[in-house]
C-alpha cells in the first residue's frame, strides 16, 4: 500500500465551520492528494446529513466518497486558533479539523483505525499544543 499524505496546519483563522473544512482540506489540495472539488463535497455531505463529522469534543473529520475528488489515502489537520460551531449539540464548538481522504473503499481502513487509536491516546491535545507546522506534522504522521 502507498503511504498516506499526511500534512497539517496550525493558528488557522476561519469564519465559520465551511471555512474550517476548507481550511483542513487545502494542504491535500496544494499537493494534489485531493481534486479541488473535494472540501465542497465534505461541506455538501454535512448539509444534508448534519454535523455528523464532529466525532468527540472539539474535533471534526472532513470527509467524502473515493468518486468525490480523492485522488490518495491522506489526512491532514488544521488547528483552529479560535474554534467554531458545526451545530453538534454535544460537541461544539470545534478547533481541530482532520480532513481525511480514500482513494476507494478498503485502502483507509488501517489508518482510520490507527487515527481512532491516537485520538484516543490524545492527539488532538497533541496538535492543539503544537506550536508549527513541523510539530503538528510529526504528530500527525505517527498515525500511520
């Protein structure tokens, strides 16, 4: 298996949560893991089906179908310097935005599950508490 782009972002300034997706998702763009048409879909897919993306408090995972743009198995997270609302009634509001994406149906299966893993050591305290780029990439790339 291709190993997964794994990029981040830090002090990420958003007006709203579309911005955050956005935000989250252009990394993986930049490098041409995902088309541009992705981090809409993500958004389109909330629209319909609500803030179903935030997982636990104060995290997000942005995500579409394989036929949505994505181009590579990658993850990227952007750290919000202020967090915003996504309407999850639990929980809101959200600073640590994972934007995550397959190239089909089976190839993500190992690093969501290595994702669920970290996020539960504390990753997300990983990524709020690192102070560049470089410090939240590392941290980041332990999930694979």
């Amino acid at each position: 298996m291709t190993e997964p782009v794994i990029d981040a972002i830090v002090d990420v300034r958003a007006d709203d949560w579309r911005g955050a997706v956005h935000a989250a998702c252009a990394p993986l763009v930049g490098v041409g893991a995902l088309e541009p048409r992705y981090p809409e879909r993500c958004i389109a897919i909330a629209e319909d089906h609500g803030p179903y993306m935030v997982l636990a408090p104060g995290i997000a995972l942005a995500h579409a179908r394989p036929e949505d743009g994505a181009l590579r198995l990658c993850l990227a997270a952007a750290v919000l310097a202020a967090p915003v609302e996504f309407g999850h009634d639990q929980n809101d509001p959200v600073d640590v935005v994972l934007a995550f994406a397959s190239p089909d149906d089976a190839a993500h299966l190992v690093l969501l599950r290595n994702l669920a893993e970290h996020l539960l050591a504390g990753l997300a305290d990983q990524l709020r508490l690192a102070p560049d780029r470089a410090t939240a990439v590392r941290a980041l790339s332990a999930v694979r």
